[in-house]
C-alpha cells in the first residue's frame, strides 16, 4: 500500500516540479526583455537624481545655516563698533575730562578748592545705619496671620530661607 501511494505522488510532484521550473524561466526571460531592462535603467536613474538633488538641498541648508550665524556675527560686531564710537566720543568731551581730572589728579575748577577729610571722621559725621534684621522683624510682627502664612509660602515655593529659621 505504501509502494502504491509513492507511485501516484511522484508524477503529480514531478509534474507540480516541472511546472515551477517552467514559470522561472519564463520570468528569466521576461527579465531579458528590452521593456523590463529599460524600466529598471530609468528607475536607477531616477534615484540618482534624487539621490543627487537631497545631497544638494543638504548642502544649501547647512551653508544657510552658515551664512545666518555670519550675518548674526556681523551684526553683533556692528553694534560692538557703534558702542566703541559712543564711548570714544563720549572720552572726548569736556565733562569726561574733568572728572577724569577730579578723580585721578584730584584736580578741581578754578574757584574751587579742595578739602581733604580723613575717613574715620567723615564716617564718623554719617547718620547710622539702620539694622536690616531688626527692620524685617518689626515688619513681620506688625503683619497679620493671613499675611505672614502667605509669605511663608512664597518663601517655600521659591526656595528661600524665611527669617525666623
């Protein structure tokens, strides 16, 4: 029984083989057909082109990207230069010069004359200074619950120390 099922399925496998060899040769001939070769050598070529043409918009965006940086450097080195000019200009005036002369030669109008007052007792004739931890103190007592809550929070949210840490 088995010798017999060989003996049906060979031929059908032989013939099912002989039909796929059939079909590759003809497809092997339809690729030596002029229109397929063709249509493959235009193809090639079509994706050169293109190829070649996202080379060359690759190209102009980098040397677009060059050329904003160098006007945006240019521009910057205009304004550097206006600046310059304002300040030698402004070196050149007869204000500059004076106090140019007050400050480094201690040199005053004519009319004028100079006092020269030791530190300590300038410091000395200055009003004191009012203490700035006692000052925050007395406003955070005068303020209300509400009040010192809500600062409290904005100390917490923007990372602060609050003063009565």
């Amino acid at each position: 029984m088995c010798i017999v099922r060989f003996a049906i399925i060979k031929p059908v496998m032989i013939t099912k083989i002989k039909q796929k060899l059939a079909d590759i040769y003809s497809r092997r001939h339809q690729l030596r057909d002029i229109r397929v070769l063709g249509l493959g050598l235009f193809l090639l070529i079509v994706i050169l082109i293109s190829w070649s043409g996202v080379k060359t918009i690759q190209s102009n965006y980098a040397l677009q990207k060059q050329i904003a940086q160098l006007t945006q450097e240019n521009k910057v080195q205009q304004l550097k230069n206006e600046n310059l000019s304002l300040q030698n200009e402004y070196l050149n005036t007869n204000q500059y010069l004076e106090l140019s002369a007050r400050q480094n030669f201690g040199l005053g109008a004519p009319g004028e004359t100079e006092l020269l007052v030791p530190k300590s007792v300038a410091l000395a004739q200055l009003a004191p200074l009012p203490d700035l931890a006692a000052a925050s103190s007395n406003a955070s007592n005068h303020q209300s619950r509400y009040e010192k809550n809500f600062h409290a929070w904005i100390d917490f949210f923007l990372h602060r120390q609050s003063a009565t840490d």
